[in-house]
C-alpha cells in the first residue's frame, strides 16, 4: 500500500491539486494476501474512498489493513 501510494496516488493527487481540480479517488487491492498465510484470502479488502469537494474529520491515523478492519466498514 505505500509503495503504490507513494510512486502512483500521491502525485496524481499531487498534480489534481495543482491545477485545482475536483476529483474522487478510490483505492483498493483485487484481493487480501495477509503476510502470515502467504496466498489469497477471502477476507476483506481494506479500501479508501476520497472527494476533493468533501470536507473530512477522521481519527483514523493512516491507511491500512488493520485500520481499515477497525472502522467496521464492509462493502458486500
């Protein structure tokens, strides 16, 4: 999740910014891989949703699986 946050979302969220555009982001693996079992899960995938027209207030402190569980949000 960092690497892909730090070399493709953060600079297009970077450059929208830039030239003051509204956008959505949505972030989301294909599949969860927990690192202990080393394949495919059905567990759920942590994802991220984001509106530049939105204001947000989250206590949330970063993007991740575990945070991601803790927020009870599933889509089924």
């Amino acid at each position: 999740i960092e690497l892909i946050d730090e070399k493709i979302v953060g600079p297009i969220i970077q450059a929208m910014q830039e030239h003051n555009l509204d956008y959505k982001v949505m972030v989301l693996p294909d599949h969860a891989t927990p690192i202990c079992k080393r394949t495919h899960t059905s567990d759920p995938v942590p994802f991220l949703f984001y509106s530049s027209a939105r204001e947000y207030e989250s206590d949330i402190p970063c993007f991740d699986e575990e945070n991601a569980k803790e927020t009870g949000v599933f889509v089924a």
